[in-house]
C-alpha cells in the first residue's frame, strides 16, 4: 500500500511504501520520520534518488509524469489525517504555477490553514535570512496578506515575525495591515523591546507618508496601540512623541489612547500635562467614556480645579454614567479640604442616594474637614455615621476628634472619646495626652491631670516639656508645693531642663502673693542644684518688701548684689520709701542695712547730706549739685524724678528743711520738673506740685513762694493772682501747712488762688517771712505770732519792710 502526502505545506507529493500488514495507528509518525528527512536533504522542486522506494514511486525533476495504479493510495495531511483514499495517479505539481493536487482525475485546492501551516513552518525552521526568503519564494502557491497576519499570530518567535514581515513588504501582493501590525507591536510589547517598537511605529509613519495620503492606514488602530503599549511601560517621552507625530498625520486616536496618556502624566505627577491632554481630547470632539471621567474628576479636584472637576461630575451624570466612590470620594475630600463644607455634604448625600457606601476613607475626610473648620457637633453626627456603618475609626480620627473637643474646653466630650480610645486598643500618642493634660491643667482640673500624667507615664510615654510646664503651672496655681517639687524633679530626671520651669513656678507664688511659699520653692531650687534669674530675684525681694519681711528679704539683696546684678536707682528709693513708712525700730535697723547693702552711690549721698560741713567738706547745695551731675538724665530722668520725691519725704520728716530746699533747687536747675512754676507776666504766676509727694509739694510751695516774694518785693511786679495747682490729694495738706500763717489762699477743687495784692501784703508779715526763709513754722511760732498780731506794741521792729538787698550787691559781696 501507499501512502502519499498532500497539502499546501509540500511543494511536491510524495509517496511512501508502507507494510501493508502495518497498524494504521503507527502511520503518522512513520510519516513524519521520513518528511523530515526528506525536507532536509531535497529542494521542492526535485526528488532525491537516493531514497529508493520514492523514487519508484512517483517521477521526479521538472518533468511532469502521470502515473495510474490499481494499488490503494492514501492521502494524508501535515498530521496524518487521511484526506483521501483509492485507486489513482500521481504527479508532482510546480511551485506558483499548480494551486491544486489531482485525486486520480479530480482537482483538489489547497485550504488557507494549509498554507497558513506551510508558511509557520518554514518560517519556525529558518527563523530568519537568506535561506528563509529562499524556501518562502520557492512556495508551490503564492500568499496573501491574510496568510502572512494568520502566520505572525501563530510564529512565537519575534525575531521571526519581523523577518516574515520584511520579506512580505517586499512582495509585490503586500499591501498595509491593520491587524498584522498590532499583532506585531503586542508581541514587541511582550518581549518588553521598546526600542523595536519604536521603530517598527516610525516604518509604519514612513510608509503612510510614502503612500497616498487617503490610504486606509490613516484609521489604523494600531498607532493607538503602540501609544498604549508605551504608556504603559511609563515610556514618557517616547510615548507623547509618537503621540504628536500621529497627531500631526491626521490619524484618529480613540478614547482608550487619551486615556492611558492622561494616566501616565498623572502617574509622573504631572497634572497639568494630562490635563493638555485631555483639552486635545475635547478639541478632536472624541466622546468621554467611564474611565476618562473617573481620571479627570480626581485629578482636577486635587489640583485645586474644583468648579471644573464639578461641572465635569454634572456632564458625566447627563451622559447616564454613574459615577464611582472614588469620584465621589474625591469631590468630597477637596472640597472638604477647601472649606467648601456644604458642597462637600451636598455630594456626600448625593453619594447615598446612588446606593453607594462610603468608603472609611470618606468619612476620615469628611469628619477632618468639620472639625478643622470647627463644626464639632455635625462631626461627631459623621463619627457615630461612620461606626454605624460598620467602620472601625482610625488612630488618627481617634486622636483628632478627642484633641479638637479638649482644645474647644468640651473635655466631658474629649474624654470620653479618649476612654473609647482605649478600649478600642489603641495606644494615645503623646500629642493626645498632652493636650487633654494641658486643658485640664488649664480649667484647673488637677486630679484629672495628674491621672493623666500618670497614665502616660506607665505607658512609657514621655512627656513633652508644655506637658510639664502646664502640670506645674496647674501646681502651683493650686500650691500644691510637694507635688509641684516631685514632677520637677522627674522632668529632671528625663533629661528637660528644668531652671526655666522652675522659675515660672516661682513667678507664680510671686504675682499670687504666696511669699511664704516662694521662699520655700526657693530653698527647694537651691538644695536641688536648680539656679533662677536675677530678675526674678529681684521680684522675690520687693516682695518681700512690701509685705515687711525685711529679714527674709535681707538675704535676697546679697544675692541679687552677689550675682554682679545692678541696683538702680528706682530699686534703692523704693528702699528708701519703705524706710520713711517704718515705725518700728527693729525694722528700720533691718532697712539700714538693707540700703547699706545695696552700695549703690544714693546711700554715699545719703549718708553725706547728713553729715556736718566740716565732714563733707563742702557745702549742702554744692554737695547735691555734685551728686545731680553723675546722673545721667537721658536714661534716669524718671528714676530721679521718684528719688527726690522720696528724699524730700525723707527730709522733710526729719525736720532737714534746709537740705530740702537745697534738693529741691538742684532738681529745678536739672528741669526735672520743668513745667512746675509758670511765670504769666502781669497776668499770673502758678506752682503746678500735683505729680510731687506730701514733702516735696511743701518745700516746692515754701520755696516757690520765696522766689514770688523775693520778685515781687525786689522788682515791684505784682501779678493779678497766683494759683497753687495741687490737685485733690495734696490740698488738703497744703492748705492747712498756709493757713496756719493766715494766707490769703481760697482753696477750690484742685487750685488755691490768691489775689496777687493780697499775697504782697501777705508777704510783708513777719511770719510769712520766716516761714519763707527758715523752715516750716512750729505750734509756737504760730503761737507767738498770734500774740503779735493781738500786742503789736510788744512785737519786735519788722523785718520784712525793709527791702531786700540787690542781686547786684550780693554778687559783689
């Protein structure tokens, strides 16, 4: 029996010789042996001799024969599937001239899986080069374009597909093929070789220019195809290369091409590039599908873009899409974050009527949004949303929620959240002890805030030092002096350093008036190594001062003076000013000591302007003129100011009238009053004494007076009146210090006017001359004046008529 090959894979038919007591089963390999062979050792057009029994079975060469035998013959395909079986003759056939095989004398054509086979063979056998286009030339039928797409799909070699491809341009038959290109680009695409793809893109651009520009290539989808590919592969700027270039040819590029162009530039964080994208996409008129709307929406409310984002969430509902979470999740969360709040619950309510189900991410968004904006109460409706829906709160909504409520004071609220905290299992961050801690420290709440410290502090949580500051500041507020200590010490012992804590508390025992406690928190800093500032130093020792604990305050001056820390001047008059309110002799010793301590230059002053001439060495006015000129006014002009007030109270409690007098003038000559005495012509002349002290406003009124006296007496100008400008504290004293030696004063609200006639006449009496001239007059001057006035003839010959001498004269003498 025969069996002869058929079939569009062979250029020749064969026969074979086969046992006919052979299994029919073992006939397609036997096949199969020998085809091997033979395609191996033969051209397709020739038959080897040197298998005999082909050779006796069929002619061979270019020369046609025609054979008939009554033997059977079968006819079997590539696989050895029996395609016909009988008595007949057997011929060769010529490749590109025979497109059939003769079944005895019937005519049988060649199927395209046939040819599709006989193509994928050789190309899979040679691969590639010369020896490949050889046997594909030397085909018993010529192909077609749909065999050569057909073939590339089936080839799983690149290399190979591109080699069939090449040799097929080259064809006379071939014309352009979608399909065969996108099979080739998607199998570029697989083996990841871009740079082929690239050029196989740029071949296919060429020949579209090279052909007529109304040929089919131009709705190609295979351009897209390569964009996709390359975008995918995050190909950026090849990617848009051939994207403009296929833009530029007038091609059509569909929705899916924009799409994974705009996904790209949003993946390499540029969104302005996709959204040039997407207005080309608008441009060409191409129609939006799901995905481009979900990519734009987010990505223009990200961006800040949030009209449009909503007027394309508008169009995308017109159009019948349905919108998905994420579109709704991101309208809401930008426009949450930009303070759109009503817009943002308009598209969360929105989000429900669509049957969709917020994601925990929504509500995250949604119940950050309120309660940055401070809408606590509409949060926490969102929060118990949120764990109806079955979502489980996150850390950080925890920690947000329970913060905001303890920084808005509705710690019953915060503190609740916070126990919930917990029993969810969640670990505090020290940021949430922190603030409940702070604002329970600050409503004054202590037993809270020290639960609170303690619970963090088993946690291994470490305060931070508002934490601290806050818990002691609540301490000692509540002086709680021995647990205030015990926190400074452990913030010690963590590192904090803690002088500055430590004096804020002192502080607070001051400003509180605690001085006790002070003093005691002080001896704690000392025994503890913790140092405070001279300042505060100083705050503690006029403290002190004010509430008469002279000899605590003893020991904070030495300190204070120890530390190389200036006393001023203020800070020695006020000295000075608690010495003149004493009235007890051990106190005032304290005092003395205290001034003497303070070796400030005022208390050499002081104790020299109590001394003799003859120790001075000087006279009084001479020694406070010195004294005035080493004070530099420009920057103690106040202080000086409160020193003479003090001094001249000093003075004039201890009788020193005359050294009073002399400050008094000295301070004058310096302008430390400079609008006290206004001199109004012929009109008025006026004292201004209402920023002075008791004693100071009565050695300006003597010797203001004097000076009136002297000018009115010696010049002969008598001004129509003089006023006393004292005020309503000081008038009182003045008045009775003048009416003791029958001035002609009339005492108003706040001045003390006099006629100027009537004081001229005044200032003739005897009294008033020795008030003017000496000192403030005793009980019994003011007695012996008042028997003058009943006896004048056992007064003594008045002084005061005769005039005083010149100026002139007395410069000369």
């Amino acid at each position: 029996m025969y069996y002869r090959r058929a079939g569009s894979k062979l250029s020749n038919l064969y026969l074979l010789r086969v046992n006919p007591y052979q299994p029919s089963s073992s006939i397609p390999r036997i096949h199969r042996v020998i085809y091997d062979e033979m395609e191996t050792q033969f051209q397709f057009s020739q038959i080897s001799m040197r298998n005999s029994f082909l050779s006796r079975a069929f002619c061979s060469g270019n020369k046609r024969t025609t054979e008939w035998t009554e033997q059977n013959i079968v006819y079997l395909d590539e696989t050895g599937d029996v395609i016909f079986s009988g008595k007949g003759g057997v011929r060769s056939v010529e490749p590109g001239v025979d497109d059939h095989v003769m079944v005895g004398g019937l005519k049988k054509t060649f199927s395209n899986d046939s040819a599709i086979t006989k193509i994928v063979e050789i190309v899979k056998r040679w691969k590639w080069g010369p020896e490949m286009e050889t046997q594909l030339d030397k085909l018993y039928f010529v192909p077609n374009m749909s065999h050569i797409n057909q073939a590339v799909k089936e080839i799983g070699d690149t290399d190979a597909s591109l080699s069939l491809f090449r040799w097929a341009k080259r064809q006379s038959w071939y014309s352009p093929m979608d399909e065969m290109y996108s099979s080739l680009f998607d199998r570029l695409n697989q083996s990841r070789d871009y740079e082929g793809l690239q050029s196989l893109f740029d071949e296919m651009v060429r020949d579209k220019k090279d052909d007529d520009p109304n040929d089919e290539i131009s709705s190609f989808t295979a351009y897209n195809r390569v964009i996709q590919h390359l975008a995918k592969a995050e190909k950026l700027e090849v990617s848009f290369c051939c994207f403009k270039k296929i833009q530029d040819s007038g091609c059509k590029i569909d929705t899916q091409t924009y799409n994974s162009l705009i996904t790209l530039f949003l993946t390499k964080g540029l969104p302005y590039k996709a959204f040039e994208i997407y207005e080309m996409m608008e441009e060409a008129k191409c129609s939006l599908d799901v995905a481009t709307y979900g990519l734009m929406i987010p990505s223009l409310a990200k961006s800040g873009r949030l009209d449009a984002a909503f007027k394309l969430f508008q169009v995308m509902k017109e159009k019948g899409f349905r919108p998905s979470c994420s579109i709704f999740s991101s309208l809401i969360d930008s426009m949450g974050k930009a303070g759109r709040l009503d817009m943002s619950m308009k598209v969360y309510m929105e989000m429900q009527g669509f049957g969709l189900r917020p994601a925990s991410a929504t509500y995250v968004s949604l119940i950050e949004s309120f309660v940055k904006a401070g809408k606590l109460e509409t949060a926490l409706k969102l929060w118990d949303e949120m764990k109806k829906s079955g979502f489980r709160p996150n850390y950080g909504l925890y920690t947000m929620i329970t913060e905001s409520h303890a920084k808005s004071g509705k710690l019953e609220t915060a503190m609740s959240v916070f126990s919930d905290m917990e029993k969810a299992g969640f670990l505090p961050t020290p940021s949430t002890y922190s603030c409940l801690l702070e604002m329970n420290a600050s409503s004054g709440q202590v037993d809270s805030a020290m639960k609170l410290y303690t619970s963090m502090t088993k946690a291994g949580l470490r305060p931070g030092l508002s934490t601290y500051t806050s818990l002691l500041t609540v301490l000692a507020n509540k002086k709680l002096v021995d647990v205030a200590a015990k926190i400074l010490l452990e913030m010690k012992a963590v590192g904090f350093a803690v002088d500055i804590s430590a004096s804020d508390v002192l502080m607070i025992y001051i400003k509180d008036g605690a001085v006790d406690l002070a003093l005691r928190w002080l001896r704690f800093m000392g025994s503890s190594g913790i140092r405070t500032n001279n300042f505060i130093i100083r705050q503690l020792f006029e403290s002190c001062m004010k509430n008469g604990m002279y000899e605590s305050a003893k020991p904070l001056l030495d300190t204070y003076v120890n530390a190389s820390a200036k006393v001023d001047l203020i800070l020695y008059t006020s000295i000075l000013a608690h010495l003149i309110r004493c009235q007890d002799e051990q106190n005032e010793r304290h005092l003395m000591s205290i001034l003497s301590s303070t070796n400030h230059k005022a208390h050499s002053f002081m104790c020299g302007l109590f001394t003799g001439p003859e120790q001075r060495k000087k006279p009084v006015l001479s020694f406070v003129r010195e004294f005035f000129q080493e004070i530099d006014f420009e920057l103690e002009e106040g202080a000086a100011r409160y020193f003479v007030n003090v001094l001249l109270n000093y003075l004039v409690l201890m009788g020193q009238i005359n050294r009073a007098r002399c400050v008094w003038k000295v301070s004058y000559e310096n302008k430390l009053l400079p609008k006290a005495i206004v001199f109004d012509q012929h009109i008025a002349w006026s004292l201004d004494v209402r920023s002075l002290s008791v004693g100071a406003a009565l050695i300006a009124v003597v010797h203001t007076l004097h000076r009136f006296r002297k000018r009115m007496l010696y010049y002969g100008v008598v001004p129509r009146r003089i006023k006393l400008v004292t005020g309503p504290t000081l008038k009182i004293v003045i008045a009775q210090v003048l009416s003791s030696v029958e001035s002609p004063f009339e005492v108003s609200k706040v001045v003390l006017r006099a006629p100027g006639d009537s004081v001229l006449e005044w200032f003739k009496k005897p009294i008033v001359q020795q008030f003017l001239l000496n000192e403030i007059p005793s009980r019994s001057d003011i007695l012996m004046h008042k028997l003058n006035m009943l006896f004048p003839s056992s007064a003594p010959e008045i002084r005061s008529l005769s005039p005083p001498k010149p100026l002139v004269m007395v410069k000369d003498m």
